[in-house]
C-alpha cells in the first residue's frame, strides 16, 4: 500500500494534507462538544435559565456549521485524492499489462489481470477514500476523549482504563483472525472471474454440448468456496459489536453509579458526569471504527500487493537500445535469396522449467518473397513456431531472425509492422469495420482498405453492408460468421503493407474455394509488389489442411515440436512418411494417384521451389 501510495500518491499531496486537516478541525470541535453539553446541563438545565440553554444550543449549532463545513471540504479531498488515484493506477496497470510479454501473461492468467484492474483497484481507491477521511479522525478521537474523561476526574477515569483495554484485546482477537482469511478472499474471487469469463465467453459451446449443468455446478462450488471463507470472517467479527456494546454499555452503568455518588457528595456536576459518558461512548465508538478501517486497510493491502506483482513484474521481451533495422533495398536486391526473409538456427521453447520443448530445435531458411507452410496435428507446435516470430515468445535456445536481423535485435514496433500476423483466433473488437482494419496503419485509406478486403476475400459481404466500411462490429465480432471474422483479420493483417504475413490456421473456417482464392491473392500481391519496386511479400501458412500449403515453396511438417520433414510437397511426398500420411488422409484417391508419378525421390523440386531452401529433409523414422 506504501508502494503505492509512494508511486502515485504525489499528484495528490495537497489533497491528503488539506482533507486530514479539516478533519482534525471537525474533531476538535466533536471533542468540545461534550464540554459545552456540560455547561448546557450545569448552567442552563441545573439552574434553570432559559438563556443559558437558548445561549449554549445556538453554541452547538454554530459548532455543528463549521464542523460540517470542514467535513464537506475534507469529503472532497477524499474523493478527489482516492477517484484520481483509482484512475491513475487503473491507467498504469492496464498500461503495464499491455507491454508484458504472452509469457507474463499466461502466467498471470486473463480473469486475474481483469480482478486485479477491477476489483483491486477499487479495494485500494477505498482504502484512500478513507484513509483520508477517517484515519486522523478515529484515532485522534479516541485518544483526545480519553484525556479529556481523564481530565474530568481520575477516579471515573479507572472505568475508562479497565474498559478500553478489554474492547482493544477482543478486536485484536478477531483481527488476528480475520486477516488471512481476507487474503484467501480475493484468490477465491479470482476462481470465481476466471469460471464467469470462461462459461460466458464459451456460453454456445457449453449449449451445444448440453454442459450448463456441469458448468453451473463448477461455479457453485466456487461460489460456495468464496461463501464459506465470507461466512467464517462474517461469524468472527460478528462478535465484535455486541462484545464491543456490552462492555461500553457496563461501563457508561458503571461511570453513572460511580458517578451518581460523586454528584450526590459535592465532587462532581451532572454536566460533568454526561461529558464523562459522552467521551466514553466517543472513546469506544472510535475503538470500533479504527478496527473498521484495520478490516479495510487489510483488504486494500492484499489488493495492493496483487497490483504491485503486476506493475513490478519486467516484460522478459523488451527492444531497449535497439536501433531501427534498415530493410534490405529491392533494388540493390536482383536476387531475392541474397538476404534471407525469415530464419530459424537451432530454435527451442518452452512453456515452462519442467515441461517439454512446445517448439525443439527448428532450423530453416525462408528466401525473401517465398512461402512457407507449416502444417502438423494439434498441439505440434505450430502456433508456439509463428509467435517467435513477431517475438510473441522469445526462443529460449537459439535464434530466429528477420530479413537477416535477430528478432531481438529489434524495436518490437517496428518488427511487428513488418511482420504481420494473423492469429489463429479471429478477434475482433467493438467498433467499426474500419477501425478494425486501421490497427496497423491509422492513416489507411479506403482505397487501400478496400484491396486489403479484396485480397482477404472478405470485401463482398462488407459491400453488402448499408454502412460498408462503416458497419459496425459488436464486442469480439459476434455479428459476424467465424469465416467473416477470419477474413476481416486477414485483411487486417494486410493493410499497412507488412513485408512478412503469417497466417496461422487462418484459413480453416473458410471453403477450399475461397482458400485457394486467399492464397492466389496474396501470391499475386507478393508479384506486383516485387514488380512495383518494393520489397515482395513472404508468407508463413499455418494450416492442417494439405491442400492449404501443398504450393508452398517450402513446407515444414511439425511433429512434437520438431521438424519431421522439411521441402516442397512432391519431395516431402516422395521422403516424409507422416507427411505421406497426412496427404493420404485427406486427399482424394485421383490426387494422391497424380501424385504417385511426381512423388520418386528423384523428381525434380517444382520449379516453385526455393532457391536456398534445404534439401528436402525427414527427421521421422523411416521416412
Ligand atoms: N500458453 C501455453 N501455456 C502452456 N502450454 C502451452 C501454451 N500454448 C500451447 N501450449 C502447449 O504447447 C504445445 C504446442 O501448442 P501449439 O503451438 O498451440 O500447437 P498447434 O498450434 O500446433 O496446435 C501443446 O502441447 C500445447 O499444450
Ligand atoms: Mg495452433
């Protein structure tokens, strides 16, 4: 909490100067309060003048004005200090969050981040409401009460003594208790996010495979988790306060008793003995609330250290001190294979310490304006492969480079403008079509927005639009088909001519038709931008479906995170068993016939083949 108090708290210094202070104002005045009460009964009430009554009530209503004038003021900086602080350290989290690597990511989880940029925040934004507000107050109370009640009479004063410290000893009873378990609470609402977000965001699955039962089962056991550690902290602190009323209610019959004897011998006034009650009651009240607040800044401190592990945890992928990279000139170029577009040398990664390589030692070169498929079965690495790439991941062991630069040579902008991605899950965000298209260049025009959707195939239904460009996208792109959605993120990718397009398996909801017309595009679009003078455009496709990267120059079959065969689909027909079965598996009985003929091991590469790509190679055991 002192973290961040330290970290975002000095904008709002004058603030928590000016708020404490006025309340320390009203205090004083709640603490005369009683006095005046005493001159009220002694002067007015005992002596039976009207005028000293009318005279001290219009002194208690004075008091009363100036005190909630100050309380006003001192709310104001309350809410001032804790709204702007609250937004402030929303900002930053939210900022922080957005630079960390997908390593930290995964490693905090979604529904956390989204709890701790939540409800957190506001846990701390309430700690500093009334921090401001309250922590001069109570304290400062009780304390001046008790030297006041001290200052009436000594003897009364023993009551005070024995009292307080017994209410103090039940509190720290039930604090001690309590504190962890508001620990516990906030991982226990972090359950709860995390069954929310996965059961709504995947409320059609869940329907289509009858599991609302399962899934509404799983979020009452968590439910009842929270509610089971709520009701254990809800039952030790509902000792408190009748704990609390009978011991001040023992004394204020106490101090009467006592008091009522010193009245009657002479030693002390009627007045005297209510102020004595008055700043009791005062005394034990505050004790309440400043275990209130003790309950309040616990919860505010287990958010804050949730807030600081974000805000403190370093992005492993940073670019600090990388320089621009110069591309290569198309010009200078003639031959494309002189700087390689993408390469791969030894590359490895891990999810984790103990588990296995996702991606295990690939080496391969991809020539500028070529294209390279990737195709393997689920969980072979495929995607984990692409996001080294734009540095989503960083290879732990060797290296992958970028038109001839190791990708953590450099700045993450500029790499991840040349290389354009187009995620495996089509995600689209609220908005419009076109503010979903600018993400890479805000400056695109409709022009070349629209040959982005022409290329992604995806123009035709966005014409069919009254708004075209303009029609709406509702949160995640639900008003769209999952083959919309693919290709409006390919046509994404597309604007803001990237150098190097990976799709990874970007192409499965769409028919074999408008597949081979996507990839016809691009390939087109690599031509005319190389005969334009730029740079061409390389390709990386992801797919599982043969007939999706069988033209490719290159093709690398995954299998376990290793490269089981690398070349042009007639050498890998010819050499790669898995790759066999694969096209076995899905092409049909007259291709695979056709491809017999082609498949010897000795037919030449396709004239497509790349100039520099190795030699077609098979890891996989008798291949
Ligand atoms: N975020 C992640 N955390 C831990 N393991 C992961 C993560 N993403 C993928 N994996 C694991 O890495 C392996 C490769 O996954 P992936 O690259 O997504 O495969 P593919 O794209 O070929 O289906 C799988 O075994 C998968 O379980
Ligand atoms: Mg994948």
């Amino acid at each position: 909490m002192i973290e961040l108090l330290r970290r975002f708290g000095g904008k709002f210094r004058r603030y928590m100067v000016i708020g404490p202070a006025c309340k320390l104002i009203e205090v004083i005045f709640d603490l005369l309060t009683p006095l005046v009460i005493a001159q009220m009964i002694d002067k007015g009430i005992g002596a039976h003048d009207v005028n000293a009554v009318v005279h001290y009530g219009m002194l208690l209503g004075a008091m009363a004005v100036i005190g909630i004038s100050f309380t006003l003021v001192c709310q104001k900086m309350a809410a001032l200090t804790s709204q702007g602080m609250g937004t402030d350290i929303r900002g930053a989290l939210y900022g922080h969050i957005n630079k960390l690597s997908y390593a930290e990511l995964d490693r905090f989880g979604t529904p956390s981040l989204i709890t701790r940029i939540t409800n957190d925040v506001n846990q701390v934004q309430l700690a500093v409401a009334l921090g401001v507000r309250m922590l001069i107050r109570w304290p400062f109370l009780a304390v001046g009460s008790m030297c006041a009640a001290l200052a009436i009479d000594l003897k009364l004063g023993i009551i005070f003594l024995i009292c307080t410290p017994a209410i103090g000893l039940v509190f720290w009873f039930v604090m001690a208790r309590c504190i962890p378990y508001y620990k516990q609470l906030q991982a226990k609402l972090d359950r709860i996010a995390l069954i929310c977000r996965e059961g709504l965001s995947g409320a059609r699955v869940v329907r289509a495979f009858v599991r609302e039962d399962h899934e509404r089962e799983r979020f009452a056991q968590a439910a009842d988790d929270q509610a089971h550690v709520a009701i254990a902290v809800g039952k030790l602190s509902s000792i408190l306060n009748p704990v609390t009323f009978l011991v001040m209610n023992l004394g204020v019959c106490a101090i009467l008793w006592v008091g009522g004897i010193q009245v009657n011998v002479g030693e002390l006034t009627q007045g005297q003995v209510m102020a004595f009650v008055n700043y009791m009651t005062q005394t034990l009240t505050s004790i309440v609330y400043v275990a209130n607040l003790v309950v309040v800044f616990t919860k505010a401190s287990a958010s804050a250290s949730r807030i600081n592990e974000v805000l403190n945890c370093a992005p492993s992928i940073t670019d600090e001190g990388n320089e621009p990279v110069a591309l290569p000139e198309p010009s200078a170029m003639g031959d494309t294979a002189l700087v390689p577009a993408l390469s791969l040398s030894h590359a490895s990664f891990s999810f984790g310490a103990g588990a296995a390589n996702a991606v295990n030692d690939v080496t391969l070169e991809l020539p500028l304006g070529k294209t390279l498929g990737i195709i393997g079965g689920t969980g072979s690495g495929k995607s984990t492969l692409v996001s080294l790439i734009p540095r989503l991941y960083d290879a732990g062991v060797g290296s992958v480079s970028v038109m001839g630069t190791d990708v953590r040579s450099w700045p993450l902008d500029q790499l991840r403008h040349v290389v354009a991605t187009v995620p495996q899950r089509a995600s689209l965000v609220s908005g419009t079509i076109r503010s979903n298209l600018t993400w890479r260049d805000e400056s695109a025009t409709d022009e070349e927005l629209w040959a982005a959707l022409d290329m992604a195939q995806a123009s035709e239904f966005v014409r069919n639009k009254p708004q075209g460009l303009d029609a709406p996208v509702e949160a995640g792109g639900k008003n769209f088909s999952g083959g919309q959605r693919q290709r409006l993120t390919i046509a994404r990718a597309l604007v803001g001519s990237p150098q190097i397009l990976i799709m990874d398996d970007s192409a499965s909801a769409l028919d074999f038709k408008t597949d081979a017309a996507l990839r016809h595009a691009i390939r087109e679009r690599s031509v005319r931008g190389a005969a334009e003078g730029g740079l061409p455009l390389t390709t990386v496709i992801v797919s599982q479906r043969v007939s999706t990267v069988r033209d490719a120059d290159m093709i690398c079959v995954l299998d376990h995170g290793s490269v089981a065969g690398l070349g042009t689909h007639d050498e890998l027909y010819a050499s790669c068993q898995l790759y066999r079965e694969i096209c076995q598996s899905q092409l049909r009985r007259e291709e695979l016939e056709g491809q017999q003929g082609s498949a010897a091991p000795a037919s030449a590469p396709s004239p497509a083949s790349a100039p520099t790509a190795p030699a077609s190679t098979c890891a996989k055991e008798g291949c």
